[in-house]
C-alpha cells in the first residue's frame, strides 16, 4: 500500500514566480490607483504620501509577519489610510473602503508572476495518480481570494483539493498549525502527507514540525536544508521522488 496520500506545495518560487521588476509595478499601480481613487472623493493625497504610508505599512507587516502571524487584507488597507491621517478611514463610505481595498489587491494581476516550468505537469501527473493536493501559502499584500483567481488564470486551481492562504487563517508558515489546518481538509494525517516547497524554514522546518515529508525544491538557488526528506532541481522530478519516500 502507497504510503504518501496527500501532497501539498507551496506556492511562491515553487510553482509561481515574479517576473523581473514586478514588485515595483504592482506597488507602484497600488499607490497610483489609490491615489486617484481618493482624489475623486475629494480627499487628495500626493503620490509620495501613499509611497510613505505604504512603507510605513510595510514595515508593520514585516513586524508582524516575524511572529508568525498575518494581517487581513481590509486591516492593511486601514493601516495604510491612518498611517496618513487618523480620520481618513472614518470618511470613507463602506462601499469606498471596498474599492479601496479592491484597488489594492488587483495590482498583481495586471502584473501577474510567471508559472515555473513543469509546475502543470507534476499537478496533473499527481491527480492521475489518486493524490490528494493541497497548497499552503503564505501571502503578503496579496490575498488569498486574489491568488485562486490567478490560479485559475494559469490552469493550476482545478488540481488543488485544498487550499491555505496565510491572510485567511492568520497564522504563518513555518507555524505547524498552518500545515495541519490544510491536513485536516484533505483528511489525511500528517505522517501519510509531504510538503513540496523552497524555502528551508518556512516549508521544509515547518512541515517536519507538523509531522510530514519534507521535499525542497532547489531550483532557484535556495540553500540545501539537511532536515528535508528529499531534493529536487526541477518540478518535473518531484513525482518519482515522492514514490521514492
């Protein structure tokens, strides 16, 4: 009988990656968008007002992020608007906060990250193969809901029986928790599941503290973790690898 039931990834630099420059567009089209947004509500903020209150929170993400802990998308978006003037929030309807938030969130998809080579390919030869999938991600400005939808853009959303995103359960790899969460909707115990990420803390750590396999994908120069169970150079090797366990 297989051992391994379930297979989960992570998402950035193991299936997703960002274009050259990307950060900077999207962050500039935030601020951009936004400003404009406030300005057509009568309440004008310059350009290098928004890139200060979107440092500024930041800078609170990464204070946060280092507790293993996430901020909801409406929360960062409130943060950023007090950053530049405490009652800038209250004077906001509810439906300008909403498009706010959505002028927030939307940057990455005018400026989407690229597919890693063989990221579809390992999906599809999984599901043939009966494994249940599951993705568990942290995020950063970008949500979770905005993620499944450039998931589904790539044809990689159909694969997934479960998916984790850091700014919906608030809690960050290399929690274990955030691992199980993902387990406990794929029905299957951590010993009989293996996590496929980069990152030698966050993915290959936080999985073997959870109780699973640990695969690290080392194709984009991540330095080699001792702890993981495996190594792969590329997303085509890691279904004989995970057969290999």
């Amino acid at each position: 009988m297989r051992k391994i039931g379930a297979v989960t990834f992570d998402l950035w630099d193991t299936l997703i990656q960002e274009l050259p420059g990307g950060p900077d567009k999207v962050a500039k089209l935030r601020i951009d968008r936004m400003a404009k947004l406030l300005g057509s509500r009568g309440m004008p903020h310059s350009a290098d007002d928004l890139e200060g209150a979107y440092e500024r929170t930041g800078e609170f993400l990464r204070l946060t992020w280092s507790k293993r802990r996430d901020v909801p998308v409406r929360d960062q978006v409130l943060f950023m608007l007090s950053s530049m003037d405490a009652k800038l929030a209250s004077r906001l309807g509810k439906d300008d906060l909403a498009e706010m938030e959505k002028v927030y969130v939307d940057g990455l998809l005018d400026n989407p990250p690229m597919l890693l080579p063989g990221a579809k390919e390992a999906l599809r030869a999984l599901k043939a193969r009966a494994f249940k999938i599951g993705l568990i991600s942290n995020t950063g400005r970008t949500p979770g809901s905005t993620l499944r939808v450039l998931m589904g853009r790539m044809g990689i959303l159909e694969y997934f029986d479960a998916t984790t995103f850091s700014n919906e359960i608030l809690v960050r790899k290399p929690a274990p928790s955030a691992f199980r969460f993902t387990l406990e909707k794929l029905r299957v115990l951590p010993k009989a599941s293996v996590h496929v990420g980069d990152n030698p803390e966050a993915d290959v750590v936080g999985a073997k503290k959870a109780g699973m396999y640990a695969i690290q994908l080392l194709e984009d120069g991540s330095d080699m973790c001792s702890d993981a169970d495996g190594h792969v150079r590329s997303l085509g090797d890691v279904v004989d690898m995970i057969e290999r366990l």
